[in-house]
C-alpha cells in the first residue's frame, strides 16, 4: 500500500522582552534555580497577573510578516493541567481568540517553493522546569527531583500550522524558515540550545487518495533541525509498519530519544475539553487599534521574501541564491554592502562568493555570520580584481582562503592588491604570452589535438587544463578558449 504522510508544526517561540509576560520578572538565561521568579510566577496567594505590551507587539510584528489578521479584540484564557513545574495549576494562554489569525510562509523545498498555511499564533506563558539530576535527595534519603520556576511565566507565541506538509523534508524546510523570520524580526533570539525555539510534530499516515486523515502523534520539544527529521522519519516508520501489522495508532503524546533514534510514548493526546479552557477573569481582553498596528508596521525592517523577490528580479538570482542570502539579516546586510561597493553590475558575482566560499567557511569554521572575521570592505576588492580581469575565479578562490585564514587567526588581514603582488598571481592576459604556452602545450600533446579534431570534445577541456597548469592557474580563461580554438581550427 503507498502511504501519504501528514504533518503540522506547534512552534514556541520564546519572545525578546526583558520581564516575562504577567510579571516584572527578568527573563535572563542562565541565572540560578528560582532565582528570577516573583510572587505572580509563584502564584502566591492575592497576586495578579499584568500584560507586558512588549510581548503583544512581538506578536503583531510576526502577524504582520505573514499577511495574517491581527484580532481587533483578543482575550486570555486558563488551559487547566497539573503538573509540579505550573503553579497555578492552570497556564494563561490563549483560545478562542487568538491575537494572530491565519497567515502563510513560503518555503524553498529543493528547488521547489511551497506556501505553508498556519492557522494562528497566540500568547501564553512557559511552565517552569522540573530537574532529574544527581544530587536531589528526598526527605527519606530517595533519588529526587527538583522544581526550577525560572522560565514560569516566560512569554511565548505559538505558532500552528495547517497540516499541510507531507515529508520530514518539507517539515524541517518549514522550521529553518521560521527560525530565520523570527530572528530577523528581532521576535525570538532563535537559540534552540536554550528552548527559545522549539517545535512540536503532529504526524498521521493515511492511504493515498483517502481525504480523512489518520490518527495523529504529537512529538514535544523537539529542539534542534536534525532531531525534528529524524524524529519524523521515525513515527512515519513506526505507523505504517504498526497498521500494516494490524495494529492501530493511538493518539497520544510521544517524546523522541536521540540516543536511541525512537519515539517513546509520554501521555495520551489530551484534547481542548481535557483543559477546561475558559477566559481568565483576572485579565481584560487585548484591544488592538489601527494605530497601534501602523506604529507596529513603521518599526519592521524589509522582510525576507520581499528582499528574495526583488533580488531574483533586479539582478536575475536564482530562488536558491536568495533563499541563502535572506536566512539572516547578518548575511542580508553583508550581500548590500557589498552591493554598496561594487555596485549593482557586480551583485551575481557578489552573490555566488557569499553563497559560495563565504559560506562553506562559515559551516567549516562552524560560526554565523554574524561572527564571520570577513566583511565587505575585505570582499569588494576580490571581485573588483575579478571584473576588471586582474585575477581569475580561480584565482580569487585561493586569495579568499588567504584572507580567511589570516582574519580567522586574528592577523591583520592583508589587502587583495598586497597578496596579488606578493604571490605573483596577476592573470596573464597578454595574447603573445599565452599563445607561447598555448604552442607549447599543443607540441607536447598531440594525441589530444587529434581526439578533438576527430571530435571527442573532452579532448578540449583537457588541453585546457594543461595550458592552465603550464601558467600555475594564472592564464585568463576566456582568451585561453578563445585562443586555442582558433589554433586547433
């Protein structure tokens, strides 16, 4: 039987504010157990929760990225569970009203592009945090765990999906592209290491062709791109080869193990009427006005997919190409300063050596951009170079690794002119000089002039790549070409 997999994403961002969402409670990373919760995170008798406007227009700007509806009126809600990291007893979130409605992300899945619709995004705060470590002994000398508050009451935007995707691929696709929205809104810092980003899956499998979906598994806190996919993969496996065994899958809430590769069962699916949802009567619904959406809109900086279209159609990128350069705003800005110096005719160019060698030198080095040791002032005299025939691509690719080595190991970084002359790696484009070369590799190779004249055209390429090696790279591609088609004719 062909199965058809279907999957929605429950992402929970962490919001930027300094206090968290009903309190004046820092919401710095990292500080001692309980030590950054107040009474109101507490739930200490006679408190009560205030709305950080902060954390409202954080979730205006998203809205506003994704062309949803910003609910004029929204309202708070108590979602009732019982576990020992919620004081209260309940969490405040958001249900019937949400402050953000519908809205769509548009996603590069190879060289495809597919739009993802999301069906809201809302409010509400993080639980604490319940600690399994050594050291935590109960009163009667027993293994124990430990209650840290910290994060209860963090504010979060939830951000839900249609169930619109149909691989682990599309999936993770989606997450990347979200990640790199929200930091570049300034919405989230985006560090999935400390739970500021998180996705929950939602994975069913049906028939091909049968339009009810399947019995779901929700898959929780899933904090990195790689352990969404494998977690995915897995509960495609696992519930295909359980139906096809005759079994049946069972709505519940599942965890995945990396060290194992598998999911786990955590819980059975509790579903909205399981919480008791109803409006929080301690707090007043959320009334947005135009006003305030337009004073929200004047903040935002360019989006990333506006950027992606402007760049495919002014300077003929491919989606890939502006896919890469809009991932973050550090990368962004560098592509336009570099536009800044070599001006627009210069910007393919440009683009290929930020997608190209200033990339995979990030990846190997393993920093962002952000962190990179290059910037355009570096960069715009390579490609200059290579424009105005100085140097070869091939040549300006040696020169890059130069300068990345020596910014990297804290040197000072030594100009492209300074590394051209010191190293003798001017392009030879002067025609005499490279028919010299070109003559002496044709007398030294005659059995490849005869394969070419005989037609095998691979012969070309390989006395290009000897003439290349005679001038120690140095010979201009072009001319050579040009030159020696002529002599072989």
């Amino acid at each position: 039987m062909q199965w058809e997999v279907v999957i929605g994403l429950e992402t929970h961002t962490q919001l930027q504010t300094q206090s968290k969402i009903f309190s004046g409670a820092s919401t710095r990373f990292g500080a001692g157990p309980n030590t950054q919760a107040c009474p109101v995170d507490l739930a200490l008798p006679g408190v009560l929760p205030v709305l950080n406007r902060a954390a409202v227009e954080h979730a205006i700007r998203f809205g506003l990225s994704i062309g949803a509806k910003i609910a004029p009126a929204s309202i708070f809600a108590r979602k009732n569970y019982f576990y020992p990291d919620l004081p209260k007893g309940y969490q405040i979130s958001q249900y019937e009203i949400p402050v953000v409605l519908g809205g769509h992300l548009e996603i590069l899945v190879g060289d495809e592009v597919k739009v993802i619709e999301l069906t809201r995004a809302h409010l509400e705060e993080d639980a604490g945090k319940s600690v399994h470590e050594e050291g935590f002994i109960g009163p009667h000398g027993e293994a124990s765990s430990g209650i840290d508050l910290n994060r209860a009451g963090t504010p979060l935007l939830e951000i839900v999906t249609e169930p619109v995707m149909r691989s682990a691929a599309e999936a993770v696709a989606y997450a990347k592209t979200l990640h790199g929205l929200v930091v570049w809104l300034g919405v989230c810092d985006g560090n999935m290491q400390e739970g500021s980003f998180r996705c929950d899956a939602n994975v069913s499998v049906r028939p091909v062709g049968q339009k009810e979906f399947g019995t779901r598994c929700e898959i929780k806190n899933l904090n990195s791109f790689r352990f969404l996919e494998e977690a995915i993969q897995y509960e495609i496996r696992r519930q295909i080869e359980l139906i096809e065994d005759g079994g049946t899958v069972v709505q519940e809430t599942r965890l995945y193990d990396p060290d194992r590769g598998e999911t786990r069962s955590m819980r059975s699916k509790e579903d909205a009427n399981d919480y008791r949802y109803f409006p929080d009567p301690d707090l007043l619904p959320v009334i947005i006005d135009d006003a305030w959406i337009a004073a929200v809109r004047e903040t935002m900086p360019a989006l990333p997919a506006q950027l992606r279209q402007q760049w495919q159609s002014e300077f003929g990128l491919s989606a890939y190409d502006a896919q890469l350069l809009t991932q973050d705003r550090d990368t962004a800005n560098l592509f336009e300063a570099l536009l800044a110096i070599v001006g627009k005719p210069l910007a393919k160019a440009a683009a290929n050596l930020i997608a190209g060698e200033f990339a995979s030198s990030l990846n190997r080095a393993g920093i962002s951009a952000a962190a990179s040791p290059l910037q355009a002032t570096h960069l715009a005299p390579l490609l200059q170079r290579v424009a105005d025939g100085t140097i070869s691509n091939k040549i300006a690719k040696d020169i890059f690794a130069i300068l990345w080595e020596e910014a990297l190991s804290g040197k000072p970084v030594s100009s492209v002119d300074q590394i051209i002359e010191a190293k003798g790696l001017k392009q030879i484009s002067d025609s005499g000089a490279l028919e010299a070369i070109i003559d002496a590799v044709l007398a030294a190779n005659q059995k490849s002039v005869e394969e070419f004249r005989s037609g095998k055209e691979k012969a070309f390429n390989a006395l290009v790549g000897q003439i290349m090696k005679v001038s120690q790279g140095k010979a201009n591609p072009g001319q050579v070409n040009e030159l020696l088609r002529k002599k072989l004719s």
